[in-house]
C-alpha cells in the first residue's frame, strides 16, 4: 500500500522574517537532552515561529509533521511519521515500515501494536534528530493516535528529540512523561516551553 501526504503535511513553514526570542530558544535547548518539550500557547502567539527558528538554527536535522484531524487515526499518523522521517531511514527499510499498520497479524491489543510499530521506527532511525509535531491540538484528546504517540515516545532512539506544539496540554495518558501546567503559559506572555 502507497501512501503519499501532501508536501504540505511535511515541511515546516516559509517565514521570511523571523522575531529571535532568546529566552524562549534556551529554554529549548536545555531541554534537547530530554525526550520531548511542549511548546504551548493560543492561536497567533507564535509556536510555529518559535519552534521553525529553533531547527532553522540548530545543527540537528529535523523532520516535521503538520498535523491534522485526518491523523486521529493511528494508522495515518504512523505512516505520517515514517513518510517524515523517510531521510533519516534506510532506504530499503521504508516500503517494509509503510506496510506495518495493513500488516494482518490476526486481533491485538492496541498499544503491544504501536509499540511494535514504534521500536520498527525507532530501531532503525539514524539519530541525532529533532521531530516536530506542529498542530497537536488538532488531534482530539480521547483519538487513539495518543496510544501511537505514547509508544513512540517510549521506543525514541537516542538523540531524537521530540517539539510537540499545541495549544492545550497533551492528553493526561502522556503527562507522565513530564509535568505539564495546565493553566496558561508562563512568563504571561501566552506562550510558553515545557520539558
């Protein structure tokens, strides 16, 4: 099975002039270590800018994913992530990974799935690499994409980063993976890091 997204759900956005927020590209990169930041804030406050900024000046490649309703579904957004992370893959390895969800292995449970799923990913990822999930939010929380994300979160290669932005916290199944507030940003500037 071919799956092919639109350029458009794979590249991050053209922004020709980019306002440099120092504090806010520390906080970051001090958080490269850790397996994902949360960068959060409502419509307009700049998340996207933020986040194209910091990949745009990090040495790190990076793969992004805008992300849409259309990703609810898990075996959308896996093929999603492998289609993004295509570069940074074997090339032999990639007709394998995007054949993984049509695979039938008769009935699961889903997250032993996604984990299974996830580690094909992950085990063959070439690292070091930053992956942003632009668009969080337009996930729904109770979507089972969030199991996918999870496992994924778990079976992350070393040296992959993860910047998820969004403008509500993560759903409360990945929150222990970090604290999250969930009230507004801090600083009161409507925009804010999370690690």
């Amino acid at each position: 099975m071919s799956y092919e997204p639109a350029p458009s759900k794979l590249s991050p956005p053209r922004i020709k002039a980019l306002l440099i927020r120092k504090r806010l590209l520390r906080q970051i990169n001090g958080g490269a270590e850790r397996k994902m930041t949360i960068i959060r804030g409502r419509a307009a406050q700049g998340k996207t800018t933020l986040a194209a900024n910091y990949v745009a000046r990090s040495k790190i490649p990076f793969a992004w994913l805008n992300l849409g309703p259309e990703d609810s579904d898990p075996a959308g957004f896996y093929r999603l992530l492998v289609r993004a992370l295509g570069p940074y893959l074997p090339e032999a390895s990639l007709p394998q990974l995007l054949a993984y969800p049509s695979l039938n292995f008769g009935p699961r449970e889903a997250m032993p799935l996604y984990r299974e799923w996830s580690k094909a990913v992950f085990d063959r990822l070439v690292g070091p690499l930053h992956i942003v999930f632009d668009g969080a939010d337009q996930i729904p929380a109770d979507a089972p994409s969030w199991q996918l994300f999870q496992a994924m979160v778990e079976a992350l290669a070393e040296g992959v980063h993860l910047l998820v932005l969004s403008r509500r916290p993560p759903p409360h199944r990945l929150r222990p993976l970090g604290p999250v507030p969930p009230g507004p940003a801090p600083g009161g500037c409507g925009l804010g890091v999370f690690r």
